[in-house]
C-alpha cells in the first residue's frame, strides 16, 4: 500500500464515509480549503492509481468508491507509525500516551483488562 498524501487521507475519509462517491459529492464534504474540481478529480485519480479507489463508469462520470478499508488503512498506517517513531515497541506508545497525559489511570486499566481477558 502506498503512503497517502495528507489530501488524499482527507479525501479517503470521505469516501470511506459516503461508501460511494461522484467528485462532486466528495467536493460537498469538504468544510476547509475547497480544492478546484478538476484537482479533487486528480486526487482521486491518484487514488485510484495507488489501488485505494475504484469506479463505476455511468457515461462519462464515474461513482468512486473505496477498495481498501478504513480498517486496513489504520492498521498499516499505525504499524508504520509504531515502527518508525516508537522503536517497534507498543510499550513506548503506552508511555508516550501517559507523559503526555493522554491516557489516565482509568484507560490504562481497561487496556490491562482487555489484555487480560484475552489470555
């Protein structure tokens, strides 16, 4: 899986949102910064060249719609993110979490339970 710009993440969230799109659907969600119309249909050609999206061809507009999940997106994207700022240790992500008063006493606790329960 490529890595995504943030403009495409941003344009992936909606599509995972909607299920399926036409440009000017996935135009109406964006709240800040409207790209031109022409630039969102290239980004989501991008996307679709990177194997994210897919279509259904009506004539000459096409309905897009995502073929990766959200799911497999956030686990690539968290294992990468684990790996290349927490040394590959979920360990250091607990720990950045609790320095940075992020997660309390409480969540860690659930975390313990969930872990326990699966054992």
């Amino acid at each position: 899986m490529e890595k995504l710009t943030n403009k495409e993440e941003e344009i992936m969230h909606i599509l995972w949102k909607l299920e399926k799109a036409f440009v000017k659907d996935v135009l109406e969600e964006i709240k800040h910064d409207k790209p031109h119309y022409n630039t969102l249909s290239t980004i989501i050609r991008n996307l679709e060249d990177k194997g994210y999206v897919s279509y259904t061809a009506y004539g000459k507009t096409h309905q897009y719609y995502p073929i990766v999940s959200k799911e497999a997106y956030k686990e690539r994207y968290m294992n990468t993110a684990i790996e290349n700022y927490f040394n590959n240790s979920y360990k250091n992500v607990v720990s950045f979490f609790a320095k940075e008063e992020k997660i309390s006493l409480d969540e860690l606790k659930e975390i313990i339970a969930l872990i326990e329960n699966k054992k």
